[in-house]
C-alpha cells in the first residue's frame, strides 16, 4: 500500500518535469506538485496511523521514514515557491538567465545549488530572491559560499557590479555568514578582473573586511602600489614579508616604480 504512494508522487514528479523548457511551463504543471503533495500527506497519515496503533517498540528506522516524509513536503512546499517566483521573473521580463536548464529541488546536491542561483539571479534585484534561495541552502544544507561565489561570477560576466555588493550586503545580513565569507566570494570573481572597470575593482577590494584579503586581491589584480600601501600599515614583521613579495612581483612585471617603493621602505 505504501508502495503505491511512493510509485504515485514519482509519476507525479515526473509529470510536472516532463517537457518543460521554461517557469513559466512549468507553473502551467503546479497541479502536479499539489498531487505529489497529497500523496506524501497520505503516505505519512498512514505511517503514523500505523504506528499509533501499536503497542510495540517503535524502531528508530520508522521515526526517520516519518521524519523524511516530512521533508519532503518540506521540498515540495519550497518547489512551489520556487515555480512561482522564477514564473513570475519569466511573466515580468527580469529573467536574464540564458541556459536552457530547468533545475528543480527534487534533484541531486548540485541541481539544488542550481535552483539557488537561479533564484538569487533571476529577480529584478538580489535582495528578492535571495530569502528564497536561503532556505535552500539551510534546508538541504548545501555549501552556501560555493553558490554565493557562483552568483557573483555570473554577475561579472553581466556586469553587475553593484549586485555584487548587495549580494555581499545580504550574506552578511543572513546572520550564517563565516568571518571571510564576504571576502572569499570577492576573491573567487577576481580572475574575471581585466573585464571589471577600475572603480567597481576598487569597491569591490576596499569592502573585504581583511587587510590581509585586500593586499591578496590586489596582487591577484597587478594593482601592486595599493597592494604595498596597505602592506605597510600591517605589523611590522608581517608587513615586511608583504613588502618584499610585493617587491618580486613589481621586479618579475616589470614596474620600477613600485618595486623602487618598496626597496626604499625595506
């Protein structure tokens, strides 16, 4: 009896997948997710019948299946979330995303992370979609700064540097950001850097919080007289290990000038 069920919201899922090649498609196909819904309410309604009725020791196995057949409407609950907000971004043209994936919640880890992308990206600002795409991650609990460094990337490549920021703004503000979150996701979109206009370059390294990260990202960007300038405000011993890699990295490039700076100061 269960079996039918579980047989039953797989047909579900796949009907709500099956040839659609947009939201908007598949908004058209929420039915199907509300029937999926239905069937994991009643497989669970069933398990826990079952379960009240007898007087017996209940294995931990049997807690686990009801606790995941709660998830699940957990996932279905969010995928309909999800198909509205990304049918809306669709209907109302702020859709920019040109892959032709459709990633859902009922996939693998990395199809997840997808969906959480998709989200962040596909609203009019990242600040909409990004509760949504918060969830995800703390639901399935994915690798938050692995998605949040994907994000910005494809924020460079369409030139959206001050989404960068408020991208920046609402990681720090979800309360699960780690000390150099902010930082690392700056860093993972600087390779991108000769497409980045010196200002929006400058914003970006001046807002990571480590001295230590900035001097890394000018490096990484051959600014290397911002580089020394902040070298030298570290401590003493560590600036002079700053000072001299910004040195052999001026002499390697090429530039007297810095390199000249920074034999004078050592």
């Amino acid at each position: 009896f269960f079996q039918d069920h579980v047989r039953a919201a797989m047909t579900c899922i796949r009907f709500f997948t099956h040839g659609a090649k947009s939201y908007t498609e598949l908004g058209g196909k929420q039915m199907w997710l509300l029937n999926l819904k239905s069937n994991i309410a009643a497989d669970l309604h069933n398990r826990q019948s079952q379960k009240a009725t007898k007087i017996i020791f209940i294995s931990m196995s049997s807690f686990e299946r009801i606790f995941s057949l709660s998830r699940h409407i957990n996932t279905v609950d969010l995928q309909m979330e999800v198909t509205k907000f990304l049918h809306q971004c669709e209907s109302s043209g702020t859709s920019q995303m040109t892959d032709s994936s459709l990633p859902t919640l009922f996939g693998n880890n990395n199809m997840k992370m997808d969906v959480a992308c998709k989200v962040i990206l596909e609203g009019k600002n990242i600040e909409e979609g990004f509760g949504i795409a918060f969830r995800v991650l703390q639901d399935f609990q994915l690798e938050a700064t692995e998605v949040y460094s994907k994000v910005a990337k494809q924020l460079v490549k369409q030139q959206k540097y001050s989404e960068i920021r408020q991208l920046l703004k609402c990681v720090n503000e979800s309360g699960e950001a780690a000390k150099n979150d902010g930082d690392n996701i700056i860093l993972s979109c600087l390779n991108e850097f000769k497409n980045i206009p010196a200002e929006d370059l400058d914003n970006l390294i001046q807002d990571m919080d480590s001295d230590e990260n900035k001097i890394q990202a000018y490096m990484m960007c051959n600014k290397l007289r911002s580089a020394y300038l902040v070298s030298v405000r570290q401590e003493k011993a560590r600036a002079v290990q700053l000072v001299q890699h910004v040195r052999q990295l001026a002499e390697s490039s090429g530039d007297d000038v810095v390199r000249a700076i920074c034999a004078q100061w050592l």
